[in-house]
C-alpha cells in the first residue's frame, strides 16, 4: 500500500472515530499535501500554483472524507454572508412565486440564499426584518411596485438590482425588466385585427412604472387607427375591485366598449364576473384581455387571452443582473420577451 493511501486509511479512521466533520487538514494528511494547497485546489486558485496530478489527488481525498468547506467561516473572512433579500409586493398571486422560484434557482448555483420579503399593502411602512439589513445582507433585489419598503429595510444603501422599473430613473445599479411594452402592442394589434374600435382600458390602481408603460403603449397604438376611442378605468389588483369598476365603466354613458384591455388577469376575472352580472357573454358581447398567464387564465370559461411573462426567467435575470453588479461585471442588457396566449376569451365584435 502506498503512503498517501495509508494515510487516506488513516485520515477516515480518525475522523470516523471523533463526532466532527473532516476538515482542510484531514484533507491535506490524505492527499499529503499542505493545507495552504487545499485551500487553492478546493477555492479553484491552484492553477499554475500546484500540477493537475496534486489538484485532482486532492479532490478525491475530500470527495473520500466527505468533506465540506465550512461556508460560514469562509464567508466571515470575506465580509460576505452570501444572502439575498427579494422585496416584492403582498404576495397576492403566483406570478412573484415565480420569480422568486427562479431567483433562488441561480443563487443556489453560486452559493447563495434568498430571503423573500414581501412588502406589506396599506398598512403603513414596511418593518425592517432585520436588525440592520445592511449587516444581514450582500444584496437586494427589489420590484418596483414594492420601491417603498427599501428605505424602511435601508435596502437603498445596499447593491440593488430594480426589477420592473424605468431604466432613466431607477434607485438601482441595474435594472431587469419584461417587455412589457411589447406585450401591450400584441394584445393591441390582435384586437384591432379581429376589428375591435372600441376599447375599455381596466388599468391598476397602482402607481408603478410598469402600469405606467401599459397605459401609454396601449394609447399610442390605438391613437395610430382612425375611428378607434379608448376609455380608461382604475381598479385596485382584485377580482372584487375590478367587478365594481367594470360594471361602472360598462354601464357608463355612450356606445358600449366591444373590448376590455386589463393590465392583470385577476381585473380580467372581475370584467368576466361584471359582464355576466349585466347580461353580456364574452366573447360575443365583450372580448377581455389579461396580462400574466396566471393559472386563473385557463380556470375561468372562456380561457382567458392574456399575455404571457415568464415570472421564473424575469427572477432567474434578477439573480443574474445582481450577481454581476457583486462582482463588478456588466449585467446582461435587453428586456426579457413576452409573448400573447390567445385564447376563447376574444372574438371580432357584433
């Protein structure tokens, strides 16, 4: 048996004995090796310091032991605690599920955790969750719709990647965003195609930028088609809420809208609930349009047309784009693509 081998024997032999984890020096006694080259190999800095032959006889020393840097002391040496604080408005749908899904998906390849926070709705400043967050914290990443917690969670005095907010004007140092324009120009260009001119906007009752952008999209398109009108009503981000509004709006003086444009898939739900409560069927009285792709869209009769956003992939980016801005890299440029879903819920209009 060779020495490095009977050490290896030795080294499993001490450690299955005692009650602690291997460590770096289990690990250099197996390889026979030194410590200071453990610590290259398994931090990825041994090239042109140790041979390939040394690097790999130390990675099968610690995959033999089991061993496991100890994270938390490393990321103590560093400063870092290799933890993510997500800010995203009350969790009222699946769709900020999502991004969270896919923000942890990426942070779990590099290490780090996420800590999902979401902002709480009219009930006053947002709490701090920690006792200092820049303490607790290597980063955030935040929706702007959830912008105003930041400052309570002193979120704004950390590395911050904006998701869903104007590029000219965000608090962060980079920002990821949907095309959401895009997708209003789909649903805009499909309805005028099915030879709709008379349109409802049902828009969120939200100040944010992103509901700022689906108003302005969808007036600028429907401006460029001579004999279009286009009327706007607010209601907050629920079915109930939407129901009321929608049956204000539809009940309102002058020709009947012969489709509904709702900047969400719960306001569409409600323009459903309202047009049955007012004898009207979609889509032959009334062709509605979401925004989302929520598993709501194909629960509801007729499914729902709706542009679909891909939550998982737009928190994937998030991660990505924060990431970068960690380690002084450039995130990724370009909004994230969208596509519409159309479904029974649009039809040409009587």
């Amino acid at each position: 048996m060779s020495a490095v081998h009977e050490s290896r024997r030795k080294s499993r032999r001490t450690v299955a004995r005692g009650s602690t984890r291997p460590t770096s020096r289990d690990v250099a006694q197996a390889a026979g090796v030194s410590q200071a080259a453990v610590s290259l190999v398994l931090g990825d800095k041994w090239r042109g310091r140790v041979s390939e032959a040394t690097a790999e006889r130390v990675r099968e020393a610690a995959r033999t032991l089991g061993y496991r840097p100890n994270l938390a002391a490393r990321n103590l040496r560093l400063g870092r605690t290799r933890t993510v604080l997500l800010v995203v408005p009350a969790l009222t749908t699946e769709f900020f599920a999502g991004v969270y899904t896919g923000a942890t998906r990426v942070a779990a390849e590099h290490g780090f955790g996420v800590v999902l926070y979401p902002s709480p709705e009219g009930i006053g400043p947002a709490r701090n969750p920690f006792a200092s967050a820049q303490a607790a914290l290597d980063g955030v990443i935040a929706s702007s719709m959830a912008a105003d917690a930041l400052t309570a969670i002193r979120g704004d005095q950390l590395p911050l990647v904006m998701l869903d907010s104007d590029p000219e004007g965000s608090l962060g140092a980079a920002t990821v965003n949907l095309d959401i324009a895009d997708g209003i120009r789909q649903v805009a260009e499909h309805l005028l195609s099915l030879g709709h001119r008379r349109f409802l906007h049902l828009a969120a009752d939200v100040a944010s930028w992103t509901f700022e952008v689906r108003a302005r999209e969808l007036a600028a398109r429907l401006d460029t088609v001579p004999g279009t009108t286009l009327r706007t009503a607010h209601s907050p981000i629920s079915i109930e809420g939407a129901v009321t509004a929608a049956a204000a709006a539809l009940a309102g003086p002058g020709p009947r809208p012969t489709a509904v444009v709702c900047d969400d898939d719960q306001l569409a739900a409600g323009v459903y609930k309202a047009a049955r409560r007012a004898g009207l069927r979609v889509p032959d009285d009334l062709s509605v349009t979401g925004l989302d792709d929520l598993a709501l869209a194909t629960a509801i009769d007729p499914e729902l047309t709706t542009v679909r956003l891909d939550a998982e992939r737009f928190g994937e980016h998030g991660m990505r784009a924060l990431l970068a801005v960690l380690e002084g890299r450039a995130p990724e440029s370009g909004d994230i693509p969208v596509s519409l879903v159309p479904r029974g819920s649009t039809a040409p209009p009587r």
